[in-house]
C-alpha cells in the first residue's frame, strides 16, 4: 500500500498538466556547437519568453565576448534555450540534434569561461527511456527493467532536491547515471517506465540515495565501504550475479603502467586490507601504503579495472595481473543481480526491496 509521502517529495508534485523536468549536462565545448532539428525554435531560458523560428532549422552556436551568437549574429545574451517543434509550457517531445548527441526535450547553451555548456532539459519519464536503455540491456526481462527505472527515478528526484535552484541537476556519464539520449530508447524501457510511472524508493519519507552498479560478484558492498555514504538501507546483501560471466574479469598492467601507477615493481606490489566483502582497500609497494584502492582503480580505468574484487599475481614478464568479481562500486541495485532475480520470478518490487532493505516504495505522481 502506498503511503502519502514527504514534505520534500510533495513540493515536487505539479499540476496535472505540468510535466516533472530534469536538466542534465550533456557535454562541455571550447569550440561552436550545432543545434538542429527539422524545424527549431530558439528562446529564453526562462518562464513566458518569446520563441523565434530560425531558418532553415539549423543554429551554428558560438561565443563572442563571452556571448552566446547564433549563426553568427550576436544575442547579447549568456543562455539561449533551443526547441523542436512549436514552443509550449513544457519541453518538445520532438527530438533534435545538439553537438554529438540527439536528445528530446530543450537544450540550453550556457557560456561559460572556457566554452559552451550543453543542458538538456527534459520531461523525466521520456529521461528515463533513454536512461534505462544507456544503463541496461533492454534485452533483459521487463522486470528488471522496472526496478532500473525506479532505482533512475529516484535517484533522479534525489539529485533535484539535493541541486534545487542551481542551473543542472546531473550530468549524463557514469559519474551519475549513464544518458545517451534517442539512441538508447526502446520499447520496452519505455513500457518499463510507463509500468512504474511516478514510481519511487523512500527512506524516512524522502527521495534514497539509489545507487547502482552493473554486477557485484555476488555480494554487495554497503554504502560505507563503496561509497563513504553510511546509509541504513546500502547494506551489503547476497546477490545471483555470480553465476553468470559477466562478473568475472581479468586486467594486466605492463611494468610501466606499474611504476607509473604504484612506484613499484610488480613482485613488490600488495593488498594491505579488505572490506568484511574481500574488496581491496589498500595496495602497498614493498610493505608501505603507496595509493588506496579507490584512487588506483580510477587511475587505472574503471573499465579496466572494473571493481576492487581482485587478486594480485605478479608475472615473469614483470606485468601484474589481476583476477576479478564484479564492475562498478558495488552498493545498491546490482543490475545483472536484477536480470538473474527476474528470471528466477522475482517481481521489481521485490528486487528494489531486496538491494534496498528498509525502504518504502511510493507514487508520488
């Protein structure tokens, strides 16, 4: 049964006909950037401004004197709002093309000091179909799915509350949750969203801290450990991901990668600690701490070396190797853990309940 939910999430709610939004930043350029779309109006960013078509539908943007000019003429402004299709209250639906990426919703340019910022201001349930499919495979079961999209949503709502007022909420890499725009939609993580509209995760009646990662190994990290956020519900919980390939992996970093990284030659190299889960804290050089486990995997890459549950071995060659479980941090929603979950029949409800322990589910809109 649903419950009514926080102050906090209540000033979220919006009319009936208004449309939840999020801005996320889509990329950063020190050159021009190009909007486009069949047909493409361009604004204020702000409540009630006049919309103008631009000819042609294409807009060469560009800085002078720290100004935003459009084709060439100069605005006098520092943000302009692009559109698809005719301006209304809410963003388009239509789709249009800004720098590298196609988006729907607005895109905001913003000068800044060094170049242009591009902010996609988008309804959050048409984020979220992209989302999911940037995340996920939406070849996985519907289920699945579903608890992505809740755990995105939320995540979503709590980043909004946590940056109200300031001019983007998230960015769109890793760093917070993967968007690649139009080309990650699909039917069925639209039918997902759509499933669990207004869908989201509470911990004493506001927005959890949703995190999620491709695969744990079996076991999840608590928020502590992975994340230094001490959260009653990332606790570390048993999880299906270890039966499938995906959570194994192995890296080899050659003996200059080793010097650069560690100062140290691989037969010198060591994991001084482990988390009560076996992830790596500490690698030592020779018996002394030489750089923690965290900063090494992301010096060394994070699609390299995908997660702190590993194993050294220090080859002939002078090379190191590393033998692993897992990719990502490992607290929350393990996203293969999910597809094995579903599979077995496990519900989205029961999936978000099992990564989150305490949490409520509730509609908030």
């Amino acid at each position: 049964m649903l419950r009514p939910v926080a102050l906090a999430l209540l000033l979220l709610a919006l009319p009936v006909h208004a449309v939840e939004t999020l801005r996320i930043v889509m990329e950063e350029s020190l050159g021009a950037v190009e909007v486009r779309a069949p047909k493409l109006w361009v604004g204020p960013d702000g409540d009630g401004g006049r919309f103008e078509e631009i000819p042609g539908g294409i807009a060469k943007v560009d800085l002078s004197n720290r100004r935003v000019r459009v084709n060439g003429e100069a605005t006098g402004d520092d943000v302009l709002r692009f559109r698809a299709g005719p301006p209304g209250d809410a963003p388009g639906k239509e789709a249009l093309k800004a720098g590298t990426r196609e988006v729907r919703g607005d895109v905001v340019v913003l000068a800044g000091k060094r170049g242009l910022t591009l902010v996609n201001v988008i309804a959050l349930e048409d984020y979220l179909t992209a989302m999911v499919g940037s995340e996920m495979p939406a070849s996985f079961p519907l289920e699945a799915l579903k608890a992505q999209a809740v755990a995105a949503r939320t995540y979503a709502l709590h980043k909004k509350l946590a940056s109200y007022g300031a001019l983007f909420h998230m960015g769109s890499s890793v760093l917070h949750q993967v968007y690649s725009g139009v080309s990650r939609e699909d039917p069925r993580t639209r039918e997902a969203v759509e499933a669990t509209r207004g869908e989201v995760l509470t911990f004493d009646l506001e927005p959890a801290e949703t995190y999620f990662h491709a695969s744990c190994g079996g076991k999840t990290e608590t928020g502590r450990e992975a994340l230094g956020r001490d959260l009653a519900y990332l606790k570390s919980v048993s999880c299906g991901c270890h039966k499938v390939p995906a959570s194994r992996w192995e890296a080899q970093l050659s003996p200059a990668e080793v010097k650069r990284l560690l100062g140290g030659t691989a037969a010198q190299v060591a994991v001084d600690g482990r988390s009560p889960t076996g992830r790596a804290r500490w690698l030592t050089v020779n018996g002394r701490r030489a750089l923690d486990a965290v900063s090494f995997r992301a010096k060394s890459g994070y699609g390299n070396v995908r997660s702190l549950g590993f194993e050294l071995e220090a080859k002939r060659d002078g090379s190191l190797q590393l033998k692993g479980r897992g990719f990502g941090h490992g607290a929350g929603l393990c996203q293969w853990g999910a597809k094995v979950a579903a599979e077995d029949g496990w519900d989205y409800r029961r999936i978000l309940l099992h990564y989150y322990p305490g949490t409520e589910l509730q509609r908030l809109y």
